[in-house]
C-alpha cells in the first residue's frame, strides 16, 4: 500500500521505499514560512492537496493526522521520512524568520507598563534609603535635634533653611550632602513623573480595565500577571489572590489560612468595607477584572456596565449589612413576658 508522507521540501507518494510521485515544495523562505504556517494551522499545502488530487481509488496510508481523510487512513508504522535536497541554509533562514515573526506576534505592548511599575517600586526601596541616610545625618546638626523627615531634611539643605552650626565643618562634605539632598528630591520628581506616564498610558491599551479598577492599580495587576494577554487568560479565582503569592503558598504548606485578596486590597471598596466582606467584594471584583481584561485584550471599547455591575453587588452588601445591624440592635423581647 502507498504511504502518503510530507516533508518541508515537499510531498511525497511512497510505494516499497521507492518514491513513485513527487511534489517539490519552493526552497524560498517566504514560500517555506508560507506552508510552515498552513502545517501549523493543521492544513494543507498546496503540494499535497495537488497528491490528493491525483489519488483516484486507490486507499494510502499516512503518519501525518492533517492528510487523513477519504482514501487515506492513518497508520503509525508508515513510511514518516522522505530524503529531500540538500538545503539546509535555506531551511535555517526561514526557520529564523518564522521566529522573528512569531516574537513579533507575541510582543505585547503592555510590557513597557510592566517597566515602570517595576521601575517606580524600585525608586521607593531607594528613596526610603536616601532618605534614612538623609535625615539621620542632618539631624547631627544639632545637640537636641529632633527627627527630621526626609522631606524636611532636603529642604533644608537645599533651601539653606535652619541652623547648621554643628554641620560638616569641610566644604567638600557640605556638597556632597547637598548632593544627596538633591538625589532624594530628583528620585521624588523621576517617580512623580513615572506614575504621570503610567496613568495616561495605560487607559488608552486597557480601557475596560482603567474604568474598572483605576490606571494605577491597573498598572499593577499586568506588572504582577506579567502582561495583559496573561491576564486575560487567567481564571478569576488566581485574579483574586495576584499580589498575595507569599501568603497562598504559605496555606498551600498548611501555615496559614488561604488569601481572600491580593493587589486587589488596593481599590477603595474592599479597603474600606469591613473586614468579613472583603473577601467576597474581592470574588466579585475579580470576576469582573478577568472579563474587563478579555476584552481589552480583544481591543474592544470600554464597558460601564462592568463597573456598575460591581457597585450593584457592593450595594447590595452594605444594604444587607445595613438591616442586619438595625435588626440587632432592637432589644431581645423577655420570653416570660411574651408568655404573659
């Protein structure tokens, strides 16, 4: 019986090891990455389809699933491999630019997001150094000195405010505090400026996700999810707990009780509902920021009807413990007087 095989280079009818038809394929790489990505897809290149146009009656076999159908079964010990020509630097050429291309359809925009969330938590963790090595040091200005904020510290060395009479007596200590003063108020400005740039940006790439949830804590969930195609792909229950990976492997070992939010703590319901709801605006919240992102990841334009789904369930939640509390505080009713 024939075996139906099918190459890079080609397609080929095998009968007794001998190859009895041949459909060579173009060794050029926009012709090579042109069938890759029909053999990806799980179709047919237009070599084979020219084979199984010449089949007739006969019955082949094939170890290739996409080449199955009428007349052609599939059987594992048919002939899989056929010598082809001897091109192997054209085959590495378009293997590389099938690659480049498909690092190019997985680039997502969002990763600049990432890099400056990334990059303003990282300014936080320096300035809270700067600025504890500032204030220490401009508080030896004085025997009875009080602590001094970093703030407060910077502007006076930069502002030459307060008295310094204890200060460095060397000149070249006197700069180089001032230099410092003048890092800590530069790393002050560089964050400001990235927090500016991450709220205009971001609404524009996620706008369901902007009106759901705020740019900056927007920004947060893609740096956490690392991107927003991820995102989108994540189910809502590991939305909910993004941010909180510490404490959920730590239930995971048994040493604590399961996270009932992450990052999501940030959005102004859940910080300020009581404690036992939190857990349940945070479900609620999440199952709209894993559709928010579907959507913003198919390109669509904002949706208010996400937002005002939340604030309905948040409504309903204080409502319901609104009455329960006006219900408690009625005074129990004495059974034995009901009796009477």
């Amino acid at each position: 019986m024939r075996a139906f095989v099918s190459e890079w280079h080609g397609a080929y009818l095998v009968e007794d090891g001998a190859i009895v038809r041949a459909e060579r394929a173009p060794l050029e790489a926009h012709d090579q990455g042109a069938r890759a990505r029909l053999r990806h897809g799980g179709l047919r290149t237009p070599e084979e389809e020219r084979i199984l146009g010449s089949r007739g009656e006969e019955r082949w076999v094939t170890r290739d699933r996409r080449l199955v159908g009428p007349g052609v079964a599939y059987d594992r010990r048919a002939i899989g491999t056929v010598a082809g020509p001897e091109a192997t630097a054209m085959r590495r050429e378009y293997l590389l630019a099938e690659a480049e291309a498909a690092l190019a359809a997985a680039w997502d925009p969002s990763i600049h997001v990432e890099e400056a969330v990334r990059a303003v938590r990282d300014l936080d963790r320096a300035a809270n150094l700067v600025g504890e090595r500032l204030s220490s040091w401009v508080s030896r200005d004085a025997l009875d000195a009080m602590p001094v904020d970093a703030a407060g510290a910077a502007r006076q060395l930069l502002e030459a405010e307060g008295d310094t009479t204890l200060g460095p007596a060397d000149p070249a200590l006197v700069e180089a505090r001032r230099a410092l003063a003048g890092l800590y108020r530069a790393i002050g400005t560089t964050r400001e400026a990235l927090e500016a740039a991450v709220a205009a940006s971001v609404p524009s790439r996620t706008p369901n996700l902007s009106d759901l949830l705020g740019p900056e804590l927007t920004a947060s969930l893609l740096a956490q999810a690392g991107g927003l195609d991820r995102l989108a792909r994540l189910p809502s229950s590991t939305v909910q707990v993004l941010g909180a990976e510490r404490a959920f492997f730590a239930h995971l070992r048994g040493r604590a009780p399961p996270p009932r939010h992450g990052l999501l703590f940030l959005h102004p319901s859940i910080q300020s509902a009581p404690r036992k709801d939190r857990g349940k605006l945070a479900r609620a919240l999440a199952g709209k920021v894993a559709i928010a992102a579907r959507r913003d990841a198919a390109g669509s334009a904002a949706d208010p009807a996400l937002r005002l789904a939340f604030e309905r369930r948040e409504a309903a939640l204080r409502a319901r413990r609104t009455g329960g509390a006006a219900k408690r505080s009625r005074p129990p009713l004495d059974r034995a007087a009901d009796d009477r």
